[in-house]
C-alpha cells in the first residue's frame, strides 16, 4: 500500500484537481457521464458566486436556491430531484427533494472542498482527504472504504454507486455493482479525474486518454 500523504500534501493535491477539473477535456467526460458532475464542472457564476438554475422542477423545489444566493464556489445536481451547492467557507447548502435524507448534511458542516450528488445519496471531500457520505445507503453506496482518507476527488453516481479519486492516481469504487460500474479495470494508476454516471463510470487519466467501465 501506497504511504498516506499528509494534510498539506492532500491539500495541495485537492487544489490541483480543482485546476485540472475546469479543463475542457474533462468537461466533456463529464457531459459524456451525464450525471451531477456536469453541474459541478460547470459551476456557478464565477464573479459574483450566485447559482443560475435552469430546466424543469416541480413540488421538490430543486430549483429554488436558498437566500441568500451568494458566496458559491461549486454546485452539484442531484439525479433525483436535490441539489447541493459549496461555500466558500466550506459549508454545504442543500434543497430538493429530502425523502431520503440527502438535503441532511451531517454535521459538522465545515471544511468541505468539493461535493457530488448521486440519485439519493451525496459525498462531501474535506480539506483533510476525507469523503463525508449521507443520504440514502441501500447498495453500500454511503459505505466509504477504508482507509478514508487521501482524496483528492469525489463523484456521485445516479444508480447508487460512488467514486473517490486518491491523491497517488488510483479510484476507489463502492455501492451496487449490477453493471460493473464498481470494478475499476486494471491498471488503477494515474487518474486524474473521476465521473460516474447511471450504471457506469469514467477515469481520465494524465495523458488525455479515458478509461470507461460499467
């Protein structure tokens, strides 16, 4: 087993994944997925951190941004009817749908990095290479494999599977495997980026190639 790096590293490599995730190569991996990520990627007004909702939304409020609308700094769409957005203090707003618990941050709700939503279940990523889970847990998809720790990136499947991204290149892939969607092909080095989508998943590796599986 690879050594577990430590805060600053984890969180220098948080920041490089941040930078390496706004690439127009992995904004097409993401649209290709067609799950959450594509909001994450897109993200909200750069200038002023509100979020612009678009589409269709009914009684489940997903589109209605709680006020104040201010201080975004990314966004993740839930496939069922939620939505998350991050502070820039490291909190988590969610809204939507809340049927099974995934509008109920855990606490304490501070030092989170990044956020993924899934169908009924959502990730956070701390600042410390954590992966904070909640929301619906039928498959295992809330199950964070030991050791949770040394994260780098998260992703939230719609069909209740989930994906971390470890800061030496590799994934780790938990929850319903019905599709294979959990069985990262060998090799699991040199990732960069991670996807997930309904029953399957996507890794962009450091030389622009892509990896699908599921």
């Amino acid at each position: 087993m690879s050594r577990i790096p430590g805060r600053a590293k984890v969180s220098k490599a948080v920041a490089l994944a941040h930078q390496i995730q706004y690439l127009s190569l992995a904004l097409r991996l993401a649209l290709f997925a067609g799950v959450a990520v594509c909001a994450q990627l897109t993200g909200p007004a750069w200038a002023d951190g509100s979020i612009v909702v678009w589409g269709s939304w009914g009684s489940d409020n997903e589109g209605n941004v709680p006020p104040p609308n201010a201080g975004f700094v990314a966004v993740a769409a839930g496939y069922y009817y939620h939505s998350l957005g991050l502070k820039a203090d490291g909190s988590i707003v969610a809204w939507g749908d809340n049927r099974k618990g995934q509008c109920n941050v855990p606490s304490p709700n501070t030092g989170f990095v990044a956020v993924a939503a899934g169908g009924y279940h959502n990730l956070g990523l701390k600042a410390d290479g954590s992966i904070v889970a909640w929301g619906s847990n039928a498959y295992g998809e809330g199950n964070v494999p030991s050791p949770n720790t040394g994260f780098i990136a998260i992703a939230a499947g719609g069909d209740y599977h989930s994906l971390g991204l470890k800061a030496d290149g590799s994934i780790v892939a938990w929850g319903w495997n019905d599709h294979g969607q959990c069985n990262v092909p060998s090799p699991n080095t040199g990732f960069v980026v991670v996807s997930a989508g309904f029953g399957h998943s996507l890794g962009l590796k450091a030389d622009g190639s892509i990896v699908a599986w599921g």
